[in-house]
C-alpha cells in the first residue's frame, strides 16, 4: 500500500509534478504493483549474494583523452540545447 | 518476386543479376509503406538517407563490382536507436525534435556493411510497455489484424517486418521487447546475451538488461544481422570480445531439450499450450530427447524484474531535465519566469507519459531510504536464484542444451484490452527470466490460435548465440 502523501513525495524526489488527480490514480496503481512485487518478501535470501550485472566482467577503464577532436561536435550539441547564451546552456535561476 | 518473398540473401542476388537497382527497390518499400500508413510503424522515413545509400550502391554494381552481403538490403530501426542527423525520439515527447548528433555503433556497423536504413520504428515510450499503445505518437496496429496490438515495445520494428515494409529491422529487448512483438506479428525475433550487441546510440532504459537485437522472417536473415552487429565495443564496457572464440557446438538430432513445467502453469491459454506442445513433439519425431524440468524461481522473476528495472530506469531518465536537450516546460509557459526546481517538475510532469512516469516513480520508491533493503536489495539477491536455476539446468542438474517456453501466454490482445498496468506487465512473463539472466533466446513462429501467430521461444546458455540460432534454423526446417 502506497498513499496519496508517500506518492507526493517520491514524484518530488523524481522531479515530476503530479495533480491532485493524478496522485490518486498513481497512489491505486502503485499500490496494486507493490502488493505484487512484495511476493519477494517470501523469500529467505539471507545468505544468497547479489548481482547487479550477468556478465562478470570488472572496472574497465581508459585513458582520459578526448578522441573526439571534431570542432563542430560541440555547437552540434548545443544546437540542441532549449535555452543557450553562446557556447553555454542556459538555466533558470536557482538563487533568489 | 513481390516484397514478402525477399530475404537478404534473395536480393543479394537479384541486385547482381540486376534484376532491379537498389533505387528501385528502396523506392518499392517507400510506396508500399505510404499505402499502408495506418498500421503507424513507422515514425519518420529517412529518404533522403535511403536513396543517397541506394545511389552509391547502384553506381557499384555499375562499375561491375559485387555487392557485399547487406549492400542495398532495406533494414529498419526502432526509434530509440541514433541514426545521426536524424530525428530519434524514443516514442516520447519529452525527445519529439530531438537530432541524434551522432550513429549508434549497430547504426554505423550496418551503413559501413551497405544495409539502406528505411526509417524509424515506433515504440512504447522509452521501450516501456508490451503494446506500443504507450508511444506518444499513436499505437502500432498489428498487420495482421488491425484492432489488435502488435506488441511491444518494438511493436513498430515487428509490425514493419509482418507488413513487408522492410527486409528486418532492430528492435531492443529489456525484458521481452524484441520477442513478445515477435510472436504477435508471427516473425522471427532474437535477444543475444547480454554483451554481445553494443548499446552505444541507444537511449538507455534498464541497462543491466537493454540488449539490441534483430528481427526477421527467417534464421538466416537473422544471423547475417547478427554477426554484422555484434561485438566488442569501446564504446560501450559491457561488451564482450567473442572474436577469438570457436563454436564447437554442432547441431545434431539427439539434442537434450528441457522443458519447465513453470512456463505452462494456470496462466497459459490453452490453445497456445497446445501448439507449443505440437511443436515441441516436432523436435521428438526428429530425435531430440525432450525432458520435463524445473525452474523454481521463475515464478519470482516478473517481480524481480519490476523492482530493477524501474531502479535503473529511474536513474536513466534523470538526465532529461529540459536544459540540455529534448522538451522544455518553457516552451509552454513562455511568460512565467521559473526558478529551477518548477522547471523540472514541468518539463518531467508534461514531457513523460503515464507509465514512464509510473516506472520511474517506482524505481525512486524502491530505492529510497527504509525501502531499498526490502526492495532493490531483496530483488538483485532473487535475481542470482533465477540465473542459477538456468546455470543448473544447462550444467549440472539436467544438462540440457537448450530450453524451450511459450513466449506469450496469449496470442496478440485487442488494442485497449489491457488498461490496467499489471495485466499489461504479465504479457512478459515468460520472456523475462532469460533477460534477468542475460542469455540468448529467440521467438519462432509455430502454429496459430484463432488465425492469429503464436511463438515459440528457444532458450539457450549464455554466450552460446550461434548455438540457439543453429537451434532456429533446425527448428525452421521442420516447421
């Protein structure tokens, strides 16, 4: 079960803003997941290891280099910026 | 020879016979799609690509040098794969004008092998869904009965192919997403292990899990698709070198087939369960040892999958925020200066659909503070069981080569059938568990339920790809 003020708050902390409607809708659906997923809770996994990937391979690192070198690779992405001031993207303000 | 008698190989050889030109050919499946636009696969033609490619072809054939394999063969890409200088929006609004600055690798591996890219397909937003009913540009009809969905989410991807308004396409698979769609459009579609197949250029969704793979009306196409697009990858660290490696299976007709009597429990239709069983007694009558065995844990995997994914999802689609690129709530408030933290929420709450928002909200729930342990962490423990059950059915317990499931419990639903999310989840339940365990598997068409497809899926070990599609191909030649 997920209520309406828990959803509040996991859509403010996923940056998404919900109307009261929609937090009604989200909390029932939510709820009906959850009560699915929680079959988990089942299980006795106390000793069994986690994976978070299936392939086992390990850090794999490289130089820190640019291979990019193409000058116009930058304004083609900023080109795709919403707001832009020059070479930079533009943000709201964020201090008063 | 009309469009659905093509295969790769077919137009391989009409091109050198010059039966017609690569131009032709390309402005063939131009026509056809135009006239069929209602089936919606498709979200954006690249013509100008297509004939550019198709010229450069036909010049070669001119000057009398023979085509490679893939040169001239028209291929389509799911819409969440960056075909540079052209659109790519994931089926989302929040990426409705957005220009892929860049090929993916699978992108730049097919132009460099001469495959004329036709367009791109339609998708449940963001490759979340099991219809294509959540694209923001319209659900994907299935070609074969139009009230009806044609899966998901490469729905537009399987759809092109069933129509015949491309050779193949690429799908992308998370938990399904090539195979489901598949079965419904009754057409070829493989997973590759998890590693093989670079995602570089394809729009993150549960990267444990995202594989790309292709989609086809026959093994052979699938495999020329394949081998042209997999491979290790600097780009992307999760690939695998396989170069080096010699596949010392052969197929012969004593193969071991498990069966898990988990994947024909209360939720398979019964008519699907029949054909899947007339199927597999064709790999009897051939010589194949057919044996029952279980899979314990696959009735945790669907759960196991809904905690993870959204957990990863939720971490992907962080970076839209409307300042870099995509959709921006100040297109839509233009007058109303906003601080920051509303942009966010506006540019999120009006740029993502329902069950976007709804996965990521999920996966932000399961790993929040009090939650993660019971969740995420009871979740990636469940995951280990699931992909040691496979490890024990192909080593030790049973030693099978390879597994065959239904890949649907039904055959393809009525476009909006299935409103409420978790009816929609379990259309994947018996493609999940391969994605948790990051191994091969492949949907073959086998059979019909009320005139409409079914699939068969063919499970194999992990980076044993070459041996599920030799598997196909025997499978093909009996079917």
């Amino acid at each position: 079960m997920i209520s309406k003020e828990q959803v509040e708050h996991i859509a403010e902390l996923a940056r998404i803003e919900l109307s009261d409607k929609e937090k009604e809708k989200f909390s029932q659906e939510l709820s009906s997941i959850l009560d699915y997923i929680n079959k988990l809770s089942q299980l006795d996994l106390a000793r069994t290891e986690s994976v978070s990937q299936v392939t086992g391979l390990k850090n794999i690192f490289r130089k820190d280099e640019a291979e990019n070198k193409d000058p116009n690779t930058a304004e083609e992405i900023l080109r795709l910026a919403p707001a832009r001031k020059g070479k930079y993207f533009k943000v709201p303000k964020i201090l008063d | 020879m009309e469009l659905k008698d093509f295969s790769i190989n077919k137009i391989h050889k009409s091109l050198i016979k010059k039966e017609f030109s690569a131009t032709e050919l390309v402005k063939l499946y131009f026509d056809r799609i135009k006239k069929e636009e209602e089936v919606n696969d498709f979200l954006m033609l690249t013509e100008n690509l297509a004939l550019e490619q198709a010229k450069k072809i036909d010049e070669k054939i001119l000057r009398r040098e023979k085509p490679q394999g893939l040169e001239g063969i028209p291929i389509a890409l799911k819409d969440n794969i960056l075909v540079k200088g052209y659109k790519t929006t994931a089926g989302s609004k929040i990426l409705k004008d957005y220009i892929a600055p860049y090929d993916a690798t699978v992108t730049r591996k097919l132009k460099e092998a001469g495959a004329i890219i036709l367009g791109k397909t339609n998708l449940d937003e963001f490759a979340m869904g099991s219809s294509t009913e959540n694209s923001a540009f319209g659900p994907v009809k299935n070609p074969l009965d139009q009230s009806r969905v044609a899966g998901g989410s490469s729905g537009g991807s399987a759809a092109a192919v069933a129509a015949h308004h491309a050779v193949a396409a690429l799908g992308s698979d998370t938990g399904g997403s090539i195979r489901q769609p598949a079965a419904f459009c009754g057409i070829i579609g493989f997973k590759p292990s998890y590693g093989m197949v670079s995602r570089y250029g394809l729009i993150a969704m549960a990267s444990s899990l995202d594989q790309i793979g292709p989609m086809a009306k026959n093994v052979d196409d699938i495999k020329i698709i394949f081998n042209t697009i997999k491979g290790k990858d600097d780009f992307d660290a999760t690939t695998l070198d396989f170069s080096q490696e010699k596949e010392d299976f052969i197929v012969t007709k004593e193969l071991k087939i498990g069966v898990p009597k988990e994947y024909f429990g209360s939720g398979i239709d019964k008519d699907v369960k029949k054909e899947i069983e007339k199927a597999i007694a064709k790999f009897v009558n051939l010589g194949c040892a057919v044996q029952e065995i279980s899979l314990p844990y696959t009735d945790y995997a669907l759960a196991v999958y809904y905690i993870i994914a959204p957990a990863e999802i939720s971490a992907n689609l962080a970076r839209y925020d409307g300042i870099k690129y995509g959709f921006s709530s100040s297109e839509e408030s233009k007058s109303k200066p906003q601080d920051l933290l509303t942009h966010y929420l506006y540019t999120r709450a009006k740029g993502f659909g329902d069950e976007v928002r709804r996965r990521i909200m999920l996966g932000t729930y399961v790993l929040s503070a009090g939650y993660r342990d019971a969740y995420y962490n009871q979740a990636q423990k469940a995951r280990k069981m699931i992909i040691d059950d496979f490890q024990k059915a192909f080593s030790s317990y049973k030693k099978v080569d390879f597994i065959l499931t239904p890949t649907t419990p039904t055959p393809a639903f009525k476009i909006g059938e299935r409103k409420d999310p978790l009816a929609m989840y379990l259309s994947d339940i018996y493609t999940v568990p391969a994605s948790l365990a990051g191994l091969p598997a492949i949907s073959m068409p086998c059979g019909t339920v009320n005139h409409l497809p079914i699939g068969i899926q063919i499970i194999g070990p992990q980076f044993r790809d070459q041996a599920v599609l030799e598997v196909a191909e025997l499978f093909e030649s009996i079917s």
